[in-house]
C-alpha cells in the first residue's frame, strides 16, 4: 500500500522506506485494521495469567475482530493458529518475531499451529530463484521454526509445493469466489503480473479453511492485504473469518528502514558466526554522541539506536530493565561501545543454542510436516 503524502512503501513483497513509531498509527488506519487496547490486553491476560512483553510494548499493535476470537474462546470455542515464511533466504531474527508470540500462544490456549512454507510464492516473485531452491530454503527454514519449541504434537508445517494435494481443492473453492478485479484493486496487478500471483492469494488462504473453526493469524502487517480478501471470502463458503493479529518490523541494524535480507550486512540471520554478529553490531547505527564527552554532557538518544531497540524486540523481557537502560543513554551514563559488546555477547549466546536445536531439529522434521 503505497501514499503519495508518506516516505514508505509497504506491500506483502516489498517494505521500504524510514517506518517511524508514529507510522503505525498511519498504516492502522489506512489498512482498515483496529488498534490493539489495553482492554484487549487484559482480556488476553485473564486466560494467560501474564502478558507477553510483545503484546505489553505494543510490538503488535494491531488486529482483526481479535474481540470476537476471544468472545468465542469464552464460549469454549476453542481456535487454531496459522502463520508462516516466504522462504527465499535464511531466517533473520525479524522473521522470529511472530513465530515467538504464536509459539507462547501455542503454549498458552494449547492450540494446534498451521505453519504454511510458500515456496511457490516465492518462486513465482522472484528472478532469480528456481523452485528447487525455495523449496530447499523451505526445509531450512523449518528447522528454525522447530528449534524455537513448538510442539510436534500441535503443530503441522505445510510446504505449498509437496502438500499441494491438500491445498489444492481448498484453493480452487477460494479461487472460485475471488475476481481478478479485486486482485487488481488489492495488489496494484497490471496486464505484466504473472498468472501464478494472481491465483496464489487462494493458496495462502487454504490453512485458514483446513478446520471450521476459529482462526487467529500473527502475521507482520505487510501481509494483511491477503487476508483482508480472505476474510471477504470466508462466509461465501461457510467459514469463519480468521482473526489477525499484527506485528511492527523488526528494525535493522542501519540507519533506517526494517530488518531484510536484502541488506544482510545490517540483519542478523540465525546461522551466522559470532564473527558475523561481532561485526555487525560494531558498526550498527546507534543513538550516541560523536564523543563519550558529548555523550556525558547531552546524553544518549535510545528511541534512535538500534542496539536499544534490539534488546526492546527480542533479549530484554524485562520492562524495568529496558527501562533503567533507556534512561541511563539518556543521561549519558552508558557508551555504545559497552552496549555493543554486551549486544553481541547477548545475541551469539541465544544463537549457540538456537544453532544446536536447529541441527537437532533436521531429526524431528519429519513429526512436523503435514502429510497428505
């Protein structure tokens, strides 16, 4: 979705552009989407006992008809979840972040997972990748969906191309109720789009219809757009409409812009070295002053450094903590060289043990993929 009047672009294929905190607010309102309340929250909290502090800080924002999911839960409806990865790289900590709040809420409602590898999407966007390599990253990618502890017993992971058998009539129902004229109006399509993306919103939308029963979709904003038509969709063929659940990006470790792997010299991917994390987080982008005398004097600025917002996003759980870390830039009393060195300590510690349930996980894969 694209406005003259702002400095971005986001679609579900392409995020540009310097997203500021204030811009969700914008993307809220223009996606049509609800912001999420406290009084949500505290709705959440009454099943859970406690507050992700992903929900807590807001880092999802966002929802659709997340009320009424709760409402049916309370009736003692109970509700699946689905998320997934376009796999066309290795994973990023950005692509973590709704993995981590289904994976909490997996634990929390006991709710089975639908985990969809769109290695057919990813093929068709791209010019560069053949099927045979979205479909290898799809594997890989897995293991990282495996090594964060979902469990195999509530989880299925679906990849497009190998479970097509069970996507297919569930996508050709959705395909028959969907025109080529709202496609166009969603996506921005022209005469040039392929034919493959034209279909493949009926894809994405098939694990949606896989159970007729409440749905709740984590997801990064950018993919709303799918789901907006699927929810359309969903009554024409006697299904509820998913609820949605919407996450902020990830920022990167640049100047501007969103974690991506396009810019992978300012992403940290869950294979890299400590070598690689080392060197990337020495030359991050921080909130500091030019000099540790300017630094005493003026005081940091957190809401512009990457290294605090790192900790915000995964390795901080703890509100006082960030807290305390916020104001201590902010008076200067703390240098980004010494925030530097415990970040990197911090993240090739969670890495280490990612890294070995990963490679533990090429031996479980197979209690997790769907089978047709």
């Amino acid at each position: 979705m694209k406005k003259e009047s702002r400095k971005f672009t986001v679609t579900p294929w392409k995020i540009e552009g310097n997203i500021q905190e204030e811009d969700y607010a914008k993307l809220t309102k223009e996606f049509g989407t609800e912001p999420l309340t406290n009084e949500l929250l505290e709705r959440i909290k009454k099943h859970t006992g406690e507050l992700h502090y992903l929900l807590r800080r807001k880092i999802f924002f966002s929802h659709r008809d997340l009320k009424w999911l709760l409402d049916e839960y309370e009736k003692g409806n109970k509700f699946f979840l689905y998320t997934g990865r376009g796999p066309s790289g290795n994973v990023h900590l950005g692509h973590l972040l709704p993995w981590i709040l289904t994976k909490w809420l997996q634990d929390k409602f006991k709710a089975k997972l639908y985990f969809q590898m769109t290695d057919d999407e990813k093929f068709l966007v791209s010019q560069k990748l053949s099927l045979e390599e979205t479909r290898n990253y799809a594997y890989e990618n897995a293991l990282d969906v495996i090594a964060l502890g979902f469990k195999p017993e509530l989880t299925k992971i679906i990849i497009d191309t190998e479970n097509i058998k069970k996507l297919y009539p569930i996508a050709l129902k959705v395909a028959k109720k969907l025109t080529f004229s709202t496609v166009k109006a969603v996506f921005g399509f022209d005469n040039a789009t392929n034919v493959g993306m034209n279909f493949f919103t009926s894809i994405q939308s098939a694990p949606c219809f896989i159970e007729n029963k409440p749905c709740l979709i984590p997801l990064g904003i950018d993919q709303d757009p799918h789901f907006r038509i699927t929810r359309d969709i969903a009554p024409k063929l006697g299904f509820m409409k998913p609820a949605l659940l919407h996450c902020k990006f990830a920022p990167g470790l640049g100047e501007s812009g969103k974690m991506s792997a396009s810019q992978p010299e300012t992403a940290i991917f869950t294979t890299d070295s400590e070598k690689d994390v080392e060197f990337k987080i020495r030359n991050a982008f921080t909130g500091g002053r030019e000099t540790i005398a300017k630094q005493k004097q003026l005081g940091g600025m957190p809401e512009k450094c990457t290294i605090y917002h790192y900790l915000l996003y995964f390795f901080e759980p703890d509100d006082k903590a960030m807290q305390e870390k916020f104001h201590a830039c902010r008076m200067g009393q703390t240098y980004c060289g010494e925030c530097k060195v415990k970040l990197a300590e911090t993240i090739n510690k969670f890495l280490r043990e990612h890294q070995k349930k990963r490679e533990l996980a090429k031996k479980q894969l197979g209690k997790f993929l769907m089978k047709d």
